[in-house]
C-alpha cells in the first residue's frame, strides 16, 4: 500500500529469525522482490495509476548506484555485526523521513499532497465507480531532460530531474548493499522531498524495483565471484520463492484495497515499523 515491496523487513527476518547473514541474504530478497511485486505492478497499471515517465527515470537513476552496492555489500559488508549496523541506520532514516512527513514541518507541498489523497479516497469509495477510476488516470503533463510533470486527480505535480538523479543514485547504491532495489527509500523520499501523492508514485516505484532487481539479483551472481569474499553471494532460490509467492498474494491485494486506506496511517505503519526494527539493530549490535 505504501509503495515498497515489504522486501526491507523480510531482510531483518532472515538475519534475526532464519540466521541467514550472508550477502547471499541480499540478492534473496532481491529474488523475493521478482516474484512479489508484479501482482502490485498489473494492478496499479489496471487501475490507470502507473506514472511510467517516473518508473523509468527511477530505474535510470539507480541502477549504477545498485550494482556499485552490490560490489560494496560483497567486499566490505559480509559481516553479520558491520551489516546489522548498516541496516539499523538505514530503517532509522526511513522511520525519520516517514514521521517528518506526517509532521506540519512537512510544509506546504506535503499539504497539497495530503489533500489530493483524502479527495482521492472520497471520491472512490463514495463517488461513480468508472468517473472516480478515469479522474485518478496519471496524464504527463512535461517531459524534459530537467523536469517531469504529471496531473493526478485534477492536481499537477512536478519534480527536477537533476535533483532526481542525484538523490537516487545513492538511494540505489544503499538499496543495492541491503537488498531491496531502492524504491522503499525512494517512495518516503518522492513524497517528503518532492511532495508527491503516494497514490500516485505506488505503482512508478514497485515498477523500478522490480528492475532493477533482476539486474541485482544477476550482478550479485557475478560479482560474487569475481569480487567474492568466500561467503554465498547468490540468492537461495527456495527462499526466495517461498517468500516470494506470499509477497506477489499480499502486495497485489494490497494494492487492490490501498485506496480504502488513508495516506497517514499507511504512512504510520511503514514508520514505527521501520523505527524498531532500527533500534532493534543499533542497541543489539554485539
């Protein structure tokens, strides 16, 4: 529902429940994130609310970061106490991106984000079924090599490319050393940084994952041995389809009942969940 594969908790599971510590934890999460999230992706594409513009420059932008992550992950990160420690302050940034959304710090560009989705709930649980779905089409407004703009629901809403492209190179590579392919922290950042609406850029970021896993998840393969440690840097196949095929059931109904939903508390969830994980991490270190 927020617009992340769900793939930055199972990896805290696999470390904490199944012992699996290995950079080979990594690329099966990276596998998980092939089989789930499709069902999400057909139902926001059925739905009309795929920003494809945006998916693409996502998958652009940090693909180089995620190889470069996979490289780092492999070489420098296969210990189970320097991982741990990565991890916990990637779910902590999470959590404090998530909960400075929700804050009036936010600023306006939030406001306006956060009124489009309540209008956006209203409309499709009480107005005419096929009027609301047409209203809520993602139409691109501009395309250029600095800027992208797209009307969602009667609003228009933009961002710079250049500073997409910054930002989302080293989302990549954070993404490419944990394992989740970059878009559970891009989704938090497109709505604090660039005050999108998360029923708009859901479907655009669950499409790069989706990417630029099966770029990883292939890289990690590789690069495992040519820059390889000694541990497994491949996934576990039946792991990662295990996981797999429950996260494709979840993320596609998830998706269906999203809109029933209100930005703020999926936005809660994804925050104090992130948050502990993160304490979790960083006080249990040794």
């Amino acid at each position: 529902m927020g617009g992340v594969s769900g793939s930055y908790l199972l990896l805290p599971f696999q470390i904490t429940v199944l012992g699996y510590t290995t950079p080979g934890a990594s690329s099966t999460n990276l596998l998980y994130n092939i089989i789930a999230v499709p069902g999400g992706v057909y139902r926001y594409i059925r739905e009309g609310r795929m920003a494809w513009p945006l998916s693409w420059l996502i998958i652009v932008c940090t693909l180089p970061g995620t190889l470069i992550g996979a490289i780092i992950r492999i070489r420098y990160l296969s210990s189970v106490q320097d991982f741990k420690y990565f991890a916990g302050l990637i779910l902590l940034y999470l959590a404090a991106r998530m909960f400075y959304d929700l804050s009036p710090l936010a600023g306006k560009r939030i406001t306006k984000a956060a009124r489009l989705e309540r209008r956006f709930r209203k409309n499709r649980q009480e107005g005419d079924g096929d009027a609301a779905v047409k209203q809520s089409f993602i139409k691109t407004i501009e395309l250029s090599w600095k800027r992208y703009a797209f009307e969602f629901h009667g609003e228009i809403f933009s961002l710079n490319i250049i500073r997409l492209f910054l930002f989302t190179f080293i989302i990549g590579m954070v993404g490419g050393i944990y394992g989740i392919g970059g878009a559970a922290i891009i989704a938090p950042f497109l709505t604090t940084s660039f005050g999108l609406p998360v029923y708009a850029i859901a479907g655009a970021t669950l499409t790069a994952n989706l990417a630029t896993s099966i770029t990883g998840i292939l890289f990690y393969s590789l690069a495992g041995i040519l820059f390889g440690s000694g541990a497994p840097a491949g996934p576990d196949w039946i792991l990662g389809i295990l996981m797999g095929s429950g996260g494709f059931i979840g993320i596609y109904m998830g998706a269906s009942i999203q809109r029933y939903f209100p930005a703020r508390t999926i936005k809660v969830i994804l925050a104090l969940t992130s948050l502990s994980l993160s304490l979790e991490y960083l006080l249990n270190i040794y």
